[in-house]
C-alpha cells in the first residue's frame, strides 16, 4: 500500500461529502424542499392574494392594499382580534406560572407520592382530543354554576380558564425538558456556596428556567390564539374570540380580508418566533 | 505495506491519522493522490465494495440487533448461504471466546466484550486489510495492554493486514511490526518501533516517542556546540557542518557520582530541579549550565541525588542523534 | 412544606380542571335527556339526605344500537391512521434530510418546518379553500393550461380532507422523527458500508430499525388529534365524512343531546386510550 499525502485532504470532509452520499443527500434534498414546498405553497399564495384588488379571493385584480383597509374597518373582527389577543395574554400568563410550578415539581420534586398520577394529569390535555376536552370543560362550568352560580354567564373568563389549563400542560413539558438533567446539580452547587433553597431557587433555577419560560408563554399564547374547538364549546355569546368569528365567516364563505389577516398573523408570528429564538439561543460556555 | 503487516499510525490530535484510516475505507475522497490495494486504485470503488474491514472508535456496534446477527451482517451483504453463516459466525465468536453471548445485544456487553465482537464482525469476511481507529482508547487502563496482545494474536492467527490508528505510542511500539508516525497531515517516519524509537529522525517524532532531549547546536569538525545547554556533544557519525538538533534519549543519560567532574565531550554539570518516582524509574529535571532543562530517567534502584543538587551527567557517542529536520 | 407550596398550586389547578371535568364527562353520559336548561337530569338525585339513582345508559346503548356512531368511529380511524401514514412518509425524507443537514443550518430548517404551524389553522384552512374550490387557483390553472373543460370538483373531497388534515399535522410529524435521527451516530451507517452495504441497504437495515421509535411516536402525534378533528373535515370534507367528532360536535350543538355527545366522548377516549399509551412509553423510554 502506498501512502498517499494527506495535504490535499480537506480536514472538515465528513461522512455526507462523499461521493456515493452525495446522489443520496441530494435525493433526500428534494425530499425536504418538496415537503416545505407542500406547507408553505398555500401560505404563500394566501399571503400574495392579500394584496390582489379583487373582490374575490384568489383572484388577481391589480396590486391593491384595500383588504389590509376593509379589516381596519371591520369593527366585529377587530373586536374579536381583541378580544382574543386579551385572553390569549392571560391564559398565557396564568399557564406559565402554573406550568413553571408543575414542571419543576416534576423535575425537582422527587418522589413523593401522586407524582405519577400528577405526571399523567399534566399530560393528559396534549393528548386528549380537543372536542373531548373542549366538551368535558364545558361540563365542569355548568356543574360549577348549578353548585355555586359561579360562572353565572360563560364568555371570555371561561375561555381563558380552559386556555389556561391546555398552555399548563404545554409549559410544564417544555420546562421539563430544560431542567432535566442540571437543575439539581446546578441547586446543589448554590447551597454548597451558601446560598439558602429560597435564594438558590431565585438566583440559580429560575434564570435556568427561564427560556423555557418565555418560550412556553409564547407557545400557550399561539395555542389560545388558534383554537376554535375548545373556545366553541366553553363560550358564550359575549365570547366572540378571533378563532371563533373566523370560523364563521369561513364556513359562510371567504373574503380577501381573511387574506389580509393572514399577512398579519404571519408577521406577528415571525416576530414571536424570533423572540423566541432569541431567548433559546445557544449560549457560549 | 506487507501482506499480513501490523501497521500502527500514530500521531496526535488533527494530525490526519483518522483521516488517513477513512481514507482507505472510502469514507473520504483524496483530492489528490491515490490509494492503491495490491496495485489496484481504490478510488472507484465506494466504501461496501471495499475489501477492507473497519473497526470504528466508538465500535458502531448495531444496537438493534444481537451480537450474532452483528457478526453475520457483513455475510449476509455477501449472499452467503444460511448454514455457512451460521458455522463462520460461530468460528469468530469462538476464536474471541464469545460463543456463549451470541444472544446478547450490544447494551449488554462489556467495554472488552464490545471491542470483540467489533474486531470479529469486520474479520469474519476475510478482509484483506483491516483498519482499527483507536482500538484500544474506549477501555479501562488495566484492560487496554492484555486486549493489545489478544489483538496481536488474533492478526497472526488470521493473516489479515492490520492498519492500527493510535495516538498512544506505547501501544503502537508494542503491537506493531512498522509505525508511521504523522504530523500535521504529513508522514513524519515510518520504520519498525525499535528503529523509530533509537533513531528518530525529526524534533517531532524525537519528542512523541519516549520525549527525547532535543538539544540545539552548531556543528564543526565532528563536534557540536550546544550553547543552551552549556556543553559539546561528539555524536558517533560526523554531523553535517552548520546548524543541527540531536536527540538524546532520558534514560540514556548516566548520573556521574557525587564529586566527580563531568567530561568535557557528551556531559555537562547542572543543577537538579525536580525529582519524581515513577515506580519503576526516577524523573530527574536537570537544569544544565546554559539554562536548557533536561530529563533524565534513572531505575527505581538507584539512589537518585536530592532536588536543588549539583549533579554531573554524561553519555555515549552513540546515544546522539542527529536529527534531519 | 416549601415543595408543598410549590406543588399545591398546580396540582389543585389540575384536578379542578382536568381530572374534574373528566369524572363529569362520566357521569352526563349516564344521565337522562332532559328539556330545560341545562338539558340532562344528574344521574343522582337527592331524596331527603340520600342519593337515589336515576342515571341511564340509554346514551351508552344508543352509541352500540345505531350504527352511525360505530360507522363514524371507523371513519374517524381510518382517516387519521391515513393521515399519519401520509404525515410519516412525507416527514420521514425532511426528516432525515434536517438531521443530516450542517449543525449550524438546523435550526433555520426547524424553524421553516415550524413556522406554518403558527400562521393561524383557520387561515391555511381558508388558503385550501382558496386553491380547491371551483373558481379557485388549481381549477384555474388546470383550465388555464387546457388540461380540463370545467372545473374538478376538489372541494368538499376525501382529497381535500386529506390534504387539510396531512398540511396540518406534518410537522408534528417532522419532531420525533428528526429527534430520533440525529441522535444516531453516522458511523453506524458507515459500519454497515465497511461491512458491504450498499446505501439503501445500509438505509434499511441500520438506520429504517433505529428510528422506529420515533417514527411510532410521529405517527402517533398526528394519529392522536387527527382521529377527533371537527374543524378539518367540516370546512374541506365531503358532507358525508361523518367522523366521530363531527358526529359529537353535531349532536351537542345542533340535537342538543349532552348525554349522547358526553357517551361519544367516552367512546372516543376508549378507542384511543390505547393509542395515547403507547405514546407514553414512547416518550418515557426517550
């Protein structure tokens, strides 16, 4: 055997340059970019269409800003906008907090008992259906009412509550996930520097649970912001969420105005996931 | 490379030694140059047309499947028949002493038992050449010399070439027949271990091998003035005339006893700035007259002189070495 | 006493609102219709300090009686096993190409795979309308080119069911399967070439068996909420796709038959309940 020289031999060369990986990295390229194709071919002709001037959607009538002006004016839908973004802030707010809690009890807690049967309720709204939940929460409000006359009148409270309790479950899994695995030596090492459990928990694993945090609000609050399933079954007529009042609207038929909104729910996601990038952005050491 | 050849490269960290291993399985393209198997140019060929065996660092053991079904795996790409599976797989598990864990799955099997299977799943299919990265790095200290040997035995046995990736050089001066000894990409020194070891070549491969003295100097007239040192060496062969390194190996060094005055040719007097014992060696550090340290490696039987001592040292002509680059 | 504090919370808050509700769910099933606001009888009624029973499983029974119900929760499961079979077959390739990606460049594909998932259901449900319908922009390019003389009739389709509900649940999917991928050492498939594996061989025999849990967990994911879906099959579906949660929907809203909607609700949780365990696992054994 002869030994050739290394000098020509790229040092970052690895398994996926290779020639015979190459045809079938290429292979898998357009397996990748014809399925992001698939979920964004739609998106992206919706977002286009919003600035057509025609009257029907989908239609290409001339560049236009007219439905970004029609869904200024459209003062059911702005309300409803309202409305929901209001209840989508507070059910996220209210989830971070219980879901932080129960995250980390789920972590640090140890074993005390129930933690099993605690575990399964933290999990069961990712799994369970959403008419299902939608259905059984709706349940729990009459019977609450009939026992105590509270809620005497179901709407934004009662979507935000049930809201509230769907983000719970989506934050205690993602706080999970961070705090898994270091929070306990990283408490350990505050107390061995004298730091009592009030103060380790407040310097040490709270700014380590904090993207998580930040991304499970952000998270809980898309979540409240998309969903006319569960809002359907616990509101009441004073509840017209966004999700709600569109769906509504669709089922009648559909408008450029929808468009419209698409362009800016699509720019207020990008912003959130930015931030929430951001937040969970690897850091260095 | 000879058939039946145990060949060790050895080299540190990003020296290309991996490199050069992945290189030879197909793994990597050469951008330039060319790898050649009994004449042949192994370019065209992609990795599974190979006939070369692999041993990875970490072992890629399948974990999905059983130790047998691992060791048949490369028979089975092969087309071979059930039965002639079934008797070979049972030859290379027995030649490693596993015949009894052939149901087992990689997750319940030892460092050593792992390395096996490993070594006997690439050596089943009667390889030509087979490339071993870092064989030995994954297991325990203790573990590591008796496996060495077992791996030597196993490549008599067999015939196969063995191309060994290390960066330990005791393991690759006691397992192989030639060590090529790479730095930064290049082919430092290729020769047996007791040739490498005696008579290194450069400052780098003087200094991963046994951490020689490498002192620095001026020759002229069959002798070389070593300022840093503080003192003149007269290597056996006559040195090219102009600047020049030599190499001189730590347990060369003799330790004159105490009131004796060092040579003037091949010694010098210096003080003792650290001593350590190493078990079977003492580690002196030596700092001679012109401010160089030197080590020195004295038997574990020997008095050694207290740190902070005058001490003279000396040495045979034949001990110098004068170094290429 | 300071874990307790921090646990009581949640805790209190779960029970109330997930265990509670599910225990109701139980008990409206078994209750009778009733006119009148709200429309059930509790299943027990309290005469003078003692609980007498007057539930009824006729909800049950009806869910076994008529063969709506059974038909619709077949319907359901096949729709949803489809869909997760499509979501895995077009994941399983994106998947593997992420994984497989530069580590600096994950991340952006993540986000690319993601991203869809935030721009709001309703609207990519409303963009499928848009594209589907008859006047809408497939038809008209199909007419535009002349491939057909008058528009397919795309809306309102099995097709177009399927297409909402796999554009839905793909990066579900995508997740699991990329999770699963990228923690296998390349050099697995690498052994398996030094050993004589051509690629696809390679493929199927080392790396097609290590990712089947999370393929499992990815079909799963999409299986599980597919198999209740109302808004999907209502906007894109044909009238008669009557899957068990638009069945259910139907007879709360518009029969106002709580029980009967609560006894579908049950049903539906017994046919995933396996399902949904296995999922568990499968996230434990991570």
């Amino acid at each position: 055997m002869h030994h050739p020289t290394l000098a020509g031999v790229r040092p970052e060369a690895s398994f996926a340059s290779t020639v015979a990986n190459g045809r079938r990295c290429a292979m898998r390229r357009c397996g990748l970019i014809a399925g992001l194709g698939f979920l964004w071919a739609p998106i992206l002709l919706l977002a286009g269409y919003a600035f057509s001037a025609d009257r029907i959607p989908f239609q290409w009538g001339g560049l236009s800003l007219r439905w970004f002006g029609a869904l200024a004016a459209n003062d059911r839908l702005i309300e409803a906008a309202w409305l929901s973004l209001r209840v989508a802030a507070g059910a996220a707010s209210l989830a971070t907090l219980l879901g932080g809690l129960a995250g980390w009890a789920l972590v640090r807690g140890g074993a005390f008992r129930g933690r099993a049967a605690f575990g399964a309720l933290a999990g069961a709204p990712l799994v369970l259906p959403e008419v299902v939940t939608g259905l059984s929460l709706l349940l729990l409000f009459v019977a609450l009412a009939g026992a105590t006359g509270w809620p005497a009148e179901r709407g934004a409270t009662t979507v935000l509550l049930a809201h509230a309790t769907l983000g719970t479950a989506y934050v205690a899994v993602v706080v999970q996930a961070r705090l898994a695995g270091q929070a306990r030596e990283m408490e350990e090492a505050a107390a061995a520097l004298g730091a009592a459990p009030p103060i380790a928990f407040l310097t040490v694993t709270l700014p380590l649970m904090a993207p998580a945090l930040v991304a499970g609000w952000l998270l809980a609050f898309t979540l409240s912001l998309d969903d006319v399933v569960v809002a359907s079954f616990v509101s009441g007529p004073a509840g017209t969420t966004l999700p709600i009042y569109l769906f509504s609207r669709i089922r009648v038929g559909l408008t450029p105005e929808i468009n419209a909104l698409g362009v800016v729910i699509l720019g207020v996601a990008g912003l959130a996931l930015g931030a929430a990038a951001w937040a969970l952005r690897p850091r260095r050491g | 490379m000879a058939p039946g050849e145990f060949l060790a490269l050895l080299g540190g960290s990003g020296s290309g030694k991996s490199t050069l291993l992945r290189l030879v399985a197909g793994f990597e393209m050469p951008d330039a140059g060319r790898v050649l198997l009994d004449g042949a140019d192994l370019a065209p060929l992609p990795p599974h047309r190979r006939p070369v065996g692999m041993v990875f660092q970490g072992y890629a053991l399948f974990p999905h499947l059983t130790v047998f079904d691992n060791v048949a795996y490369g028979l089975r790409r092969d087309g071979a028949a059930r039965a002639e599976i079934a008797r070979r797989v049972a030859e290379a598990l027995a030649l490693v002493g596993l015949e009894r864990l052939d149901r087992r799955r990689p997750h319940q099997l030892s460092g050593g038992q792992r390395q096996r299977v490993a070594l006997v799943r690439a050596l089943v299919r009667r390889p030509r050449v087979m490339l071993l990265d870092e064989p030995l790095a994954a297991l325990d200290a203790g573990l590591r010399e008796r496996t060495g040997l077992e791996l030597r035995a196993i490549q008599r046995a067999t015939g196969a070439a063995f191309v060994m990736v290390t960066h330990d050089q005791a393991e690759a001066l006691a397992l192989a027949d030639r060590v090529a000894v790479l730095d930064q990409g290049r082919l430092a020194q290729l020769g047996t271990p007791v040739a490498l070891y005696e008579r290194p070549a450069t400052r780098f491969v003087a200094g991963f091998l046994g951490a020689a003295n490498v002192l620095e100097g001026r020759a002229a007239g069959g002798v070389i003035a070593c300022a840093a040192a503080g003192c003149t060496l007269r290597p056996a062969e006559t040195p090219p005339e102009g600047p020049v390194a030599t190499a001189l190996r730590p347990e060369r060094i003799r330790v004159l006893p105490p009131g004796a005055a060092a040579p003037a040719e091949n010694g010098l007097a210096g003080t003792v700035t650290e001593r350590a014992f190493r078990g079977e060696s003492w580690l002196l550090v030596v700092r001679a007259g012109g401010g160089q340290a030197l080590r020195v490696v004295l038997p574990a039987g020997a008095a050694p002189p207290a740190a902070q001592t005058p001490v003279a040292l000396a040495w045979d002509a034949a001990s110098v070495v004068v170094l290429a680059g | 006493m300071c874990r307790a504090l921090i646990l009581a919370p949640p805790l209190l808050w779960l029970a109330l609102f997930v265990a509670a509700p599910l225990a109701i769910l139980g008990a409206i099933a078994l209750s009778e219709p009733a006119a009148g606001i709200p429309p059930f009888a509790s299943p027990l009624a309290w005469d003078g300090g003692w609980p007498r029973w007057q539930g009824t499983l006729a909800s049950l029974a009806a869910l076994v009686e008529d063969p709506l119900y059974a038909e619709a929760a077949l319907r359901a499961l096949r729709v949803a096993a489809v869909t997760g079979a499509l979501c895995l077959a077009i994941a399983y390739p994106m998947a593997l190409c992420i994984a497989r990606a530069r580590p600096e460049r994950r991340p952006l594909l993540l986000l690319l795979v993601l991203l869809p998932f935030w721009t709001g259901f309703l609207l990519r449900m409303s963009a499928w309308i848009g594209l589907l319908r008859d006047e809408g922009w497939i038809n008209g390019v199909l007419q535009g080119l002349g491939l057909t003389q008058a528009p397919l009739p795309l809306l309102y389709s099995e097709a177009a069911l399927m297409l909402g509900m796999v554009h839905s649940y793909l990066p579900f999917a995508v997740l699991p399967l990329f999770a699963t991928l990228s923690r296998l050492d390349p050099a697995l498939e690498e052994a398996a070439a030094a050993l004589g594996a051509r690629p696809a061989m390679a493929f199927w025999t080392v790396t097609l068996p290590l990712s089947l849990p999370g393929a499992a967990a990815g079909f799963l994911l999409a299986f599980i909420p597919a198999a209740g879906e109302f808004v999907i099959p209502e906007l894109l579906g044909p009238p008669e796709a009557q899957l068990i949660g638009r069945v259910l929907w139907a007879e709360f809203f518009q029969n106002r038959d709580w029980p009967l909607a609560a006894a579908l609700a049950l049903a539906l949780l017994a046919v995933l309940v396996l399902p949904i365990l296995l999922f568990q696992r499968l996230e434990v054994r991570r």
